[in-house]
C-alpha cells in the first residue's frame, strides 16, 4: 500500500477561510477537521494564535490537504503550484474564474489566487494538444488556455 502525500498550506492568518473557499470551488469538497491553537499563554509560540488554525484539514474532490495559520514568517511562491487537470473548457473556464486574483500572474496556464497560491489550469490533454510549433506559440501567448485556439495554432 503507498503512503499518501498530503500537501501542507501554510497561511498567515486565514486558513480556515481558505478551506472554505476552496471548498466552494470544488466539487465534492469538504472540510474534514479543525483543530485551534490552544491559549497563548502555554508557550510563547502561541503568542496572538488563541482561535486560528493549528491544524485543518479538508479534502478537494478527492485530494487530502492539511493547513495551518503560522505567522507571517513564510509565504507562497510560484516555485510550488497547485495542477488542475480539466476535462474541457467549461471546466478551465469555472477554475480560472474561480481561482484567478492576480492578473499579472498570468501566464500559460498558471496563475495566482487570492491568498498568493499558484495554481496550473490544463486540459487533462495538454500533451496531446501539443502538437508542435505552432502550439508551443499560442500556448506561450495564452494566459487562460483556449483550447480551441491550440486545436486550430498554424
């Protein structure tokens, strides 16, 4: 039996409202736990922590994710992104719309949500859309991918 990988998320201060969100964007999402940090005054560590995240834990269609409010000590980069793999373009157009807070972040597929994660927007088919030249062309132009301009790249 394999070990499961769980991704951790480390938000400042609003992990919980980000579970929630993005609970709302997928289907058959739910959040599974939360556990608070306990009183502050049991080590200097929980020091303006008492009621936010310690741990939670929530699933997306399927996929376990644990996260926590640590502080502002560490944020999100684009060196980790999240793939969502879609089946069509109703699908990569719900996701973008959903998901997509930071115009400048967009590019080829990828793009940045509100709370400063980098998510990958792909058809489940990518690798067979690109067929050559002309596709790594209008993929390189795109910042939501269009799968009809792919098909269609001379």
């Amino acid at each position: 039996m394999p070990t499961p990988i769980t991704p951790c998320l480390w938000f400042t201060e609003n992990a919980e409202e980000a579970m929630e969100f993005y609970c709302s964007v997928f289907p058959n999402s739910r959040i599974v736990s939360i556990e608070r940090y306990p009183d502050e005054s049991l080590d200097p560590h929980y020091a303006g922590m008492s009621g936010k995240v310690i741990n939670g834990s929530f699933d997306l269609d399927g996929n376990r994710f644990i996260c926590l409010d640590g502080g502002p000590a560490f944020t999100f980069n684009e060196a980790i992104s999240l793939t969502v793999e879609c089946a069509d373009q109703a699908e990569i157009d719900h996701y973008w719309s959903s998901l997509s807070a930071v115009p400048d972040s967009e590019q080829c597929g990828w793009l940045k949500d509100k709370y400063g994660i980098s998510w990958q927007i792909v058809p489940a088919n990518l690798g067979e859309l690109m067929t050559g030249d002309a596709q790594v062309r209008a993929l390189m132009g795109m910042k939501k991918i269009v799968i009809e301009q792919l098909v269609n790249a001379d």
